[in-house]
C-alpha cells in the first residue's frame, strides 16, 4: 500500500510540482538616438522557466555582413533574425544605452505559455530564425504581437482608432531630434503612408503595442490579457540632446531660396550670369541624385509604402538635358523642357492634398518652380519672331 501511494506521488504529483508554467512577458524598451534605428524603440519577449533560465527573445538581430545585406534593404527585403539572450546580459545592454525596460507579465494558461515557448525555441534555431523583415507590418513588435495573438486565441484591444495618427505621424513623432533623417523618410515614404493606421497597422511602434495590450483582454475567457505591468529601468538617456534643431532643414532651405533671389538680382542689375548658373546647376543636380534614389524606391523596392510617391514629379533624372542645356550656348531646346517642369511641379504641388510634403521641400519646389518659368520666359522673349514676307 505505501508503495502504492509512493507511486501515485511520483507518477501524478511531482510532474505538477516540478513542471510548472513558464511565465511569458511582452518587454518594451525605449527609445534613444544614438543610433536612427534605436529612435523607434524595441520589443522582446520574455521567458522564465522553472528550471531557472531567464531568456529574452528577440527579433531584432541583424548584420550588414550578411551576403546581399545592404542591397536587400534598399529594396526593401532585408533579413533579420530572432536572437536568444539571457535576461541579464539583455538588461544590461538597455541599462548602458540609458532606455526604459518595462515588463508586462502576460495571463496565459499552461498549455499555452508551454506552446508558446516551444515555437520560440524552434523559431531560434539556426535554420528557423531568419525571416524578411518589414518596418511596418513584419517587424520586432509585429512578430510577438502576432504570436500571443495565435497562442491565445485570439485577443480585443480596447484602444479607440479615431485618435490614431497616420503613418507619417507616427515615424515623425519618434524621429524628429533627426531632422535631416525625418526629411529623407518623408521624401522615400508615398502617400499611403498618409492613411489613418488601425490598431493592427499601430503595433509596428513597441510604444504603442505596449499601450494597446495594456488594454487587451483574451477572446476565449474576456480576462485581461496583462496581469502585471512593472519597470525594470528607467530611461537616463534624454533624447535630443546635443541633437540639431527639428527645424534645421527650414532654414537652410529658405537660405537657398535668398540665395537664389539675391543672384537673380545679381545676373538683372549686373549682367553676371555665372553666379546664377552655378546654383541652378548645383540644385538640379540634387534633383537628379534624389530622383535616382525616390524612383528606385519607387519603381524597384518591396517597401509598401513608396509608390505612389508625389515626390517623383519633383525628383528625377529629367533634368538632366536642363542642366546640359544651360551651359550650351545654343539654349534652342530650354524653353520647351523648362515649361515641361513648370507643369509637372503645380501637378506636384496640387497633389499636396493626397501627401504630406515637408515644408523644406515645398521651399525647393518653389524655387523650381519660379525658375523653370524664368527660364521658359527668358527663352521665349529671347527667340525671333518669324518675318511676314511684305
């Protein structure tokens, strides 16, 4: 009998005892700019096991030394891999960069934090833990996110959509003490990226997935999702500091614009063209080497959002004969390119209601605009009449 009773111990109670529950949390880290990639912030999950192990896994490992690294992620398929670390070292890291860690311990049953963490252990291997990440829709908050939703059952966030900004806002809203950066997203982003987000579309921001499952209750039992939110570190790092001024791209565009009206001055009182010519020359350059960039992104990348781009009416390659033009002394062809701009820059500027422009490059379209139209003007006047024969 006492074997008996042994027995039942050891075949039904330890295994109760022994193997409990892991216990899964969503982590949410903070933002900092030392790097533009870390102005986002970071999402990981974390895993505790019984048998003592504190694990974070985490999709956001990448290596430029990876073959094809730097051409898959200007066309926008990138591979990016999900890596293990011990909670500490994790910790760590955060701490020494100065970026809050917050933990939210997430309520799921056993056989459900069990089938969670089992798909994580597989997903790290070597052959499993690579995938073709995506800013917006495939990246290190979407991928948890989409693996608690699939492991519960399903999960209701309680966040109201009407206040949610658009994309644009969104990335604006991290990554404005980069000005220069926040102007080159602008002009690579299209008008899609000016659409409302959903609560779905939001989570690719680790900030506002931390917000929206703060909210989120499980579809199975309607019990809240998060049973416990706390702070592991405190952010120490102040962002923006020694950063330039968001509105540094402003003024240096409207120095142009000055600089542009007081050589026009300059070629009218005192007949020096050079001076004028040098600067045309120099900005359409840009508008070439811009182009080459928006239109790739455009025309060959995967990023979702970069085409339809308005941009393309005002960066391209077109201006290439311009510029070929104005160094010519036979300018026969400048008139007709000239007057070609002027009408692809008011259909760029009359498409500001579908897409957001940055006021900088709104400036620039105005400076193109008044000199195409000088140039068809000057052209015009400049070229003889035919003769009536008497």
């Amino acid at each position: 009998m006492k074997r008996f009773i042994l027995t039942v111990i050891t075949l039904v109670l330890l295994p109760l005892i022994s193997h409990s529950s892991p216990v899964v949390s969503l982590i949410t880290c903070g933002a900092t700019d030392q790097y533009v990639f870390y102005l986002y912030g970071h999402t990981a999950i974390r895993v505790q096991l019984d048998s003592g192990e504190d694990l974070a896994f985490n999709y956001g490992y990448f290596s430029p030394a990876q073959e094809h690294f730097i051409y898959n992620f200007a066309v926008g398929k990138p591979f990016y891999s999900l890596g293990v670390t011990p909670m500490e070292d994790f910790l760590y890291d955060y701490g020494a960069q100065g970026r809050y860690v917050v933990e939210q311990v997430l309520n799921l049953k056993e056989e459900e934090a069990n089938a969670l963490v089992e798909m994580l252990f597989w997903n790290a291997q070597p052959e499993n833990r690579d995938y073709k990440y995506n800013f917006y829709f495939d990246n290190c908050a979407t991928r948890p996110r989409d693996l608690i939703e699939e492991y519960t059952g399903g999960i209701t966030y309680h966040v109201a959509e009407e206040g949610l900004p658009t994309f644009r806002e969104a990335i604006r809203s991290k990554s404005y003490t980069a000005a220069w950066y926040t102007m080159g997203a602008d002009l690579c982003l299209g008008w899609k990226s000016d659409q409302k987000m959903s609560l779905h579309d939001a989570a690719f921001l680790p900030e506002l997935l931390m917000q929206e499952m703060s909210t989120a209750t499980r579809n199975k039992d309607g019990e809240k999702l998060v049973l416990m939110t706390r702070e592991l570190l405190p952010q120490t790092k102040i962002i923006g500091e020694g950063s330039s001024s968001p509105d540094t791209p402003f003024w240096v565009f409207l120095g142009i614009a000055a600089l542009y009206a007081l050589l026009s001055f300059v070629q009218l009182l005192w007949h020096q063209e050079l001076p004028l010519k040098l600067l045309r020359s120099a900005l359409y350059t840009v508008l070439v080497l811009g182009g080459i960039i928006i239109w790739f992104l455009a025309l060959i990348s995967e990023h979702p959002h970069t085409f339809p781009n308005a941009h393309m009416l005002l960066f391209h390659p077109f201006y290439i004969p311009l510029i070929i033009q104005l160094w010519k002394r036979d300018k026969k062809g400048l008139g007709g390119i000239a007057l070609a701009f002027v009408v692809a820059i008011i259909l760029f500027l009359a498409l500001g209601y579908l897409q957001v422009y940055p006021l900088p490059i709104t400036i620039l379209a105005m400076i193109i605009l008044v000199d195409c139209w000088r140039l068809w003007q000057e052209r015009r006047k400049s070229t003889p009449k035919p003769q009536t024969a008497p």
